[in-house]
C-alpha cells in the first residue's frame, strides 16, 4: 500500500490498470477526433422545437433508467404516464431527449387511446454521464416531463470501430 | 439478413390491454464512430418502426442513433378483436423489413 502513494514509483496496480483502460478504449496513443456533442442548449432547443411556446410542466411522466450505468451502448428505459388512455383524456406522444450524445434526440413513440397504457420501453445508447428527459404530449395539448441523470462509466457512439 | 422477433399474446380477453414487444437485427451504426484509420463510418439505423392491427396504425416510433443496436421495443394495446398485428422497420439504405402476429381475442 505504501507504493500507492509514491508517485515516483509505478505500482502493478497501476500498470495493470493503465493496460486495462487501454485495452478498452483501443489504441489510447491515437488521437480520437470526437464529433461535437449536443448541449444543454441544444437539448432545451430540441424541446422548444417539440413544444413550441407551450409550458412544459414537471410531473405524470415516469422515466425508469439505471442511474449508474456501466455500459453506455445498451441502457434499458422506460416511460410511462399517468394517464387514463381514454378518448377524451389520452397521451398522444412521448419524445425522449438527452444532454450530451451528438445529437439531443433519442427517440419519438406515437400513441393514442387505443393503447391502454401509456408505457413504452426501450434500449438507448449514452456517450456521457448526463441528463435524460422525457416529454409526454397529452390529448388536451399540455406538456409532461420527467427528467434522470445518469452517471455513465463506459461511453457509446465515439469509440473506434476495430 | 433481417430478423425480427415479435411477443404477441396468442389469446386475449376482449378489453385486455396487452404488452408487445419487437426485437429487430440491426447494426444501429450510429455516424460518430472512426475507424483507426480516422475514417468516419457512415450512418446506417433504422429510422421508422410502425404497428398495424387489422390495417389501423396503432403505434409509430421514430428511431435516432441514440438507439441501442437490435432495436428493442415494448408498447401496450387494447385486445378489441381478433386479428392481425403487422410490424414494419424502415432505414437506412432501403433497408425495410416486416413481420406479423396473430391474436385471438375471446368475449
């Protein structure tokens, strides 16, 4: 343990470490050009282009997401709404967004009365620990959201294709 | 070559409301990632998922590269009558690909 703390000194821990993490993200000399990834602007745009002028508001939606999750390329969601799925009182669509992928959206899932429940589940890629929100549009036209941050350990989408 | 997996119940009660879930092969190659030799690999997702009953869409989602590779998708509907349920996949590169499930719905 004393070695731990000697900077002048490489442990075998360290090294092993070191080789680990280069054996995971492929050559690490390379230099990886990273695409520009999406903002916290550009998520907030990404919802005003959905809702327009209309407020959206916190609350009937229920966004399940792990949030701590150890591989970013396959992360299980799911939405639901509290909603009664009538004729005259139904969710009409469900749109969800993050943060900090390249782009802000992550899928759009349209429905109506006639789907009983107001749930849908998916598996969703994550290129960084960030923020994951869910927009429900309801039959009378007002906005629902839920929002997760969800701390992510192993990246999606930027990784090198061997 | 496409797969599809589809879950349909084979036998509802009418006015049940049952889960479907579709799972479809595909790279779901998202655009962002290089090769080593610092070459961008081009876009290659499924961009559209629909599902009929009886001809009716009941249910659409719009798929971005945020989407895992095999898309997986789990949505609920009411049984109202026997029938068919038709899926359809739409991407990249002309790439379409269909399945289909039968229910039996009793009173």
């Amino acid at each position: 343990m004393r070695q731990m703390f000697d900077t002048s000194h490489l442990s075998r821990r360290h090294v092993l470490q070191f080789a680990g993490g280069a054996a995971i993200c492929g050559a690490l000399p390379v230099v990886t050009v990273r695409p520009a990834s999406a903002t916290p602007a550009m998520l907030a745009s990404a919802i005003r282009d959905l809702v327009g002028e209309a407020p959206v508001k916190v609350g009937k939606v229920k966004l399940e997401i792990p949030p701590l999750v150890e591989n970013g390329n396959t992360v299980p969601m799911t939405v639901s709404v509290d909603s009664p799925m009538t004729s005259d009182d139904h969710v009409k669509s469900i749109h969800v967004f993050n943060e900090k992928n390249p782009q802000p959206n992550i899928g759009n899932f349209h429905l109506g009365p006639r789907a009983g429940r107001a749930k849908v589940a998916t598996r969703v890629r994550l290129a960084d620990s960030q923020k994951v929100t869910a927009v429900a549009r309801l039959s009378d036209g007002s906005f629902w959201s839920a929002s997760v941050d969800v701390i992510v350990t192993l990246a999606a989408c930027t990784e090198e294709v061997p | 070559m496409a797969s599809a997996l589809v879950n349909v119940p084979s036998k509802a009660r009418k006015g049940a409301v049952i889960e479907i879930r579709t799972l479809m092969s595909h790279i779901m190659e998202p655009g962002y990632r290089r090769t080593a030799a610092g070459d961008l690999v081009p876009r290659d997702i499924i961009t559209s998922f629909s599902c009929r009953f009886n001809g009716e869409e009941i249910f659409r989602a719009d798929l971005f590269p945020a989407i895992a590779a095999n898309p997986f998708l789990s949505f609920f509907t009411v049984a109202t009558e026997s029938g068919k349920f038709e899926f359809e996949w739409i991407g990249d590169n002309g790439f379409v690909a269909n399945a289909s499930a039968t229910i039996t719905v009793e009173a």
